[in-house]
C-alpha cells in the first residue's frame, strides 16, 4: 500500500520495497537477498506507472498493481537464475582447464580459489597480507601460494614501492587453456 498511497513527497517506492524486502526476508524467503526488482521496475517503468492508472480507473482495485508486482517478482527471479547459469558456467569451465592442466596435482584449494578470482576479474592485483587474512594461512604460506602461481606463468609479479603484489593478467582464461593443453 506505500506504494500506492504515497505518504511522503519522495521515496514511496523505496520505502515500500524496503519493506517488502524486510517481510520477505523475516518470513524464511532468504532467496531475496539476492533478487533485485528495482533494476526490473526501472527496465518496466511504463508499466509500473500503467497499473497505478488501472487501479485508480477501476475505483481502487489492486489487482492491477498486484498483478504488475508479481510479474516483476517473477522477472527478477528468472534473471537471478539466468545470472546464476552462467556464473556456475564459467565455474565448471574453470574447474574444468585447472583438472586438464599439468598442474592439476600441484595446485591446492587456496590456489585454485585465486585462480578463479583472477579469472572473473582480470587485472586483479593480489597481495600477501589479503591473501594471508582471507584464507587464515601465515604469511609465509600465503607469499609461497602465490610464488608458485608465478613460477607456472599464471600470475605475474608486479613491484609496488619495496612490496611485490600478484596480478592475473588479462589473458588469464587463455593462459590456462594453453597449459591445459600441454
């Protein structure tokens, strides 16, 4: 209803999705974290402003507005999963080339899991210390992790002031497939 009634000069619409979001959340729907309907509400603003004027011509029936609401709900949902598709995609094609690579027994977890992320962000710079507090591992350990990534040509070592910081190059993905083929 905070939509539709407009209590304040601004920010109904958020407010009410702010709400919406809070209920959903509260009553165990945890799916809608991750659902964004006001990117679809934006995508589908004619329409949003259509169902307002079929509420108020048909003497205030929310049919219309609860209508629109469920199809954006729907929308975004399907969205989420196509996201979904083709991050579990790029997932399994990763996991893929690192298991058909020569160093497929020398990777560990840690490795691999910074590989994936130089993957999905090219250009990435990784540092020991981030290195060493995300995955809880010495200092010692996370520099080791990371020099062996640059001994097999997956990272390269960039100096900034006395540090050496760790960079997935762009052409990551086509690094790997080259040394999963030999």
């Amino acid at each position: 209803m905070m939509g539709y009634e407009h209590a304040f000069r601004d920010g109904n619409g958020r407010t009410a999705r702010a709400i919406f979001y809070w209920y959903m959340l509260k009553n165990g729907y945890d799916i809608f974290e991750y659902i964004s309907i006001s990117k679809v509400i934006k995508e589908h603003a004619k329409d949003y402003g259509i169902s307002y004027l079929y509420v108020q011509k048909d003497y205030g029936d929310l049919t219309y507005f609860i209508d629109f609401n469920v199809n954006i709900i729907l929308s975004a949902f399907n969205e989420l999963q196509e996201y979904l598709k083709v991050k579990t995609k790029e997932f399994h094609e990763i996991v893929n080339v690192l298991e058909n690579s020569k160093y497929k027994n020398k990777l560990n977890f840690i490795q691999k899991d910074l590989i994936k992320k130089g993957v999905k962000e090219p250009g990435r710079l990784f540092k020991v210390k981030s290195v060493q507090n995300v995955y809880d591992v010495s200092e010692n350990t996370a520099r080791k992790l990371l020099r062996e990534l640059e001994a097999m040509n997956i990272f390269l070592p960039i100096k900034i002031r006395r540090t050496t910081h760790y960079i997935a190059p762009a052409d990551l993905r086509s690094r790997l497939n080259k040394i999963s083929k030999s």
